[in-house]
C-alpha cells in the first residue's frame, strides 16, 4: 500500500461515542481546530447531534453522524468503513466503545493507520466487579490493533504499559488540552485573595460518580466545617449519584453550603467567582476541568490521582494530597483547603501560578502539534511494516 506524500495533508477520521461536554468531548472541541490545515484535515464520526458538534461546526471542522450508537451496530460499523475506504488516511478512536468500533471498520476499510486515546482507565475509574472486568476485556482487545496509542499523562502512560506489556512499545504520551485555552486572551480572571463576605468560595466541576469521589470531598468539607472555617461549594455537574451525595450531605450538617448546579454548558463565569478548585478523584487520565480552572487562575486542592500531578504543581500552583490511606483522605483534604483559607496571599500566589502552567504547557496548538507527530510516526511505521 503506498504511504503518505509529507507534504500532503493527512486526512483523518475523529471517532468519539458521546456529543455532551465531558472530558473526552471538550478535548476534541480544543483539539481538533487547533491542527494546521496543511498539515491535518480532521473529520469527526458522532452518534448523534448534540452540544459538542454544533460547537465543532462553529469553530470549522466538518463533522458526520455514523459513529456506531449501540453495542451490536454491526450494520452501522459496514456504513462507517465504507465512507472511511472514501479518503481518509488514518483513523484516531476517543473512548472504550468508539475504539471497540473503529478497530473493526478501519480494518474493513483497509485504513492506512490506526490511532487511539485512551482517556481514562477503566480498571481504575470504574468500582470492581463483573462490569469493570469486560470493560477491560473489550478495550484490550481492540487497542491491540492500534499503531499507536495516545495516552493523555506521564503516570497514565505507565499504568496502560504495566496493564498491556506487549503494547508498552506502541505507547505515547500527548497531554490532553481544554477549550478555554484556546482563547485566552479573552478568558476572565478569578481573584482569589479577594473574599469580601469572608467566605471562601469552593468550586468543583465533575460529573456525580464512584471515581470522582464526590463522597470523600463532602467527609473533609464536613471536617471542614466543624473548625470553623466560612465557606461553600458550588458543583457543576450531575450523575447518577446525586441523591445520595445530597443526603450525605444532610448528615454532615453541610447541605446548606453546597449548591447543586447541574450541568452548566459555560463554566467560565462561576470559575472566575470562586478562590479555590477542589476535586478528591480517585482516578483521572488529564483532567481537563481542573485545566479550566487553572486557566483562569484558580489554585487547586486534589488528590495525586494520576494525571493530577502533571497538571498540579504541588506547592506552586496549587496543593496535593496523597492518596493512601484512602480513610485519612478526607482530613488531609481538610487541612489544605484551610491553609488557603487562612492565607488569601498565598491562594492568589498559587492562582497566578495555575493560569502560567496551564497557559504554556498545555494549549491546543502545543498539543495539536505533538499529535501530528504521532500520525506521523504511525503512518510510516504502518508503511515499512508493510515494505518488510
């Protein structure tokens, strides 16, 4: 099979399985129109319409329904490799269920290279049991055919290599991105030293579930509060365990400092409101909300889940804790959101630290460029692969 021309753009087929604004979805919104034209000519495959793809239309990069919408769309997978057999050079899958897929129609439709990110870890991020171990299954079974596989973080990177030996060579490392990194010139700044009501303001921005760890959060806001210390929290985002987090709540006696939001298409403006991002995961690939917060100049208190501490710089642009013992999480959370909460100076330090970090180190056309390296890479190792 012939390669491809460097000089020629390499056209490239972006399957994703969901059009909300989570992660995965807001890196590709960052992503994809940061490529340089003559050199990456991207096209997204969605299930549906949705948030994400009237967005991509604004911002210029084509995007087609077809993206395989249910566990057995053997039909739809024959569909999607027919179009891609039109003219794409190189098929790059985002999720556990878009990879299972693209892995089967690239193959049919003889792609001439094949890219994944994996943008979680399902045997991290998903509570143990039946569910969890078939999800791992079916994501090592089609990751196998990739020429290349993206990770979004250093630490990510060497969990998928300890998790699949035989692929660790296929491996690299190409930092996730956020939105508002593209336009920061525009972007509005938090002020976290400025606390006229003498409370500090909290802001988390997840969705309710088992990894985000929402419960250990509320136990140190408990903590919290039973020092004395003034604050709220208000949560962008919602989930299947919300119930239960309102009435945990209730019993620490904290539910009238938390504000349940719900989803929220614009999270700018209640970031820059806020003095400090808090988040008690227990697993992240990149996270790309804590990314926006940062970008807005916020310090973040977290855990060192992961992809957390090449985002965080402990000490400068915000403050980590460790992860083990899981029961003493919640007072160690405690402790670093009251060391902010006494000393506006350093929160307003550290927030001017996070907007440097995420500003440099991770903009869209950074890591725009590093992903077209990886396309790159793939394409000619595919072709000698195939000379040999």
């Amino acid at each position: 099979m012939p390669g491809v021309s460097v000089s020629a753009p390499i056209r490239v087929a972006h399957i994703v399985g969901s059009v909300h604004r989570t992660g995965v979805e807001s890196h590709l919104i960052a992503l994809l129109p940061a490529f340089d034209p003559s050199e990456v000519r991207p096209t997204v495959f969605v299930p549906r319409e949705g948030p994400m793809t009237e967005r991509l239309r604004q911002l210029g990069v084509p995007v087609e329904l077809g993206a395989p919408t249910r566990k057995l769309a053997f039909t739809q997978e024959r569909h999607l490799a027919r179009r891609w057999a039109e003219g794409f050079d190189l098929v790059h899958a985002h999720g556990a269920r878009s990879i299972f897929w693209a892995a089967r129609a690239a193959r049919r439709a003889r792609i001439k290279a094949f890219v994944v990110t994996l943008h979680e870890m399902r045997w991290l991020n998903m509570p143990p049991g039946i569910k969890r171990t078939l999800w791992v299954i079916l994501e090592g079974h089609a990751i196998r055919h990739a020429d290349r596989i993206v990770t979004l973080a250093q630490t990510m990177n060497a969990e998928v290599a300890r998790k699949f030996p035989k692929l660790a060579d296929r491996l690299r490392v190409v930092h996730g991105t956020a939105p508002v990194l593209s336009e920061v010139a525009h972007l509005p700044l938090a002020e976290p030293a400025r606390r006229a009501d003498g409370v500090l303001r909290l802001v988390a921005v997840a969705r309710l579930d088992w990894f985000k760890a929402y419960d250990i959060l509320l136990e140190a806001l408990g903590r919290l509060a039973s020092r004395g210390v003034s604050f709220t929290l208000d949560v962008a985002g919602d989930g299947p365990l919300r119930p239960q987090l309102e009435a945990q709540a209730r019993r620490l006696g904290i539910a009238d400092r938390i504000h349940w939001l719900g989803q929220i298409s614009n999270v700018l403006p209640l970031l820059a409101a806020s003095h400090v991002f808090v988040t008690a995961t227990r697993a992240e690939g990149l996270p790309v909300a804590v990314l926006e917060g940062m970008a807005v100049g916020l310090p973040v208190v977290g855990t060192r889940a992961s992809g957390m501490e090449e985002v965080v710089v402990d000490g400068e642009s915000g403050i980590l804790v460790a992860m083990e013992p899981e029961p003493e999480r919640p007072a160690r959370l405690a402790d670093a959101i009251e060391r902010l909460a006494r000393d506006p100076q350093l929160a307003e330090r550290m927030g001017r630290s996070s907007a440097e970090r995420a500003r440099r180190a991770f903009s869209p056309r950074r890591i725009a460029s590093e992903t077209t390296a990886v396309y790159r890479e793939a394409l000619s190792s595919r072709c000698a692969s195939q000379e040999r």
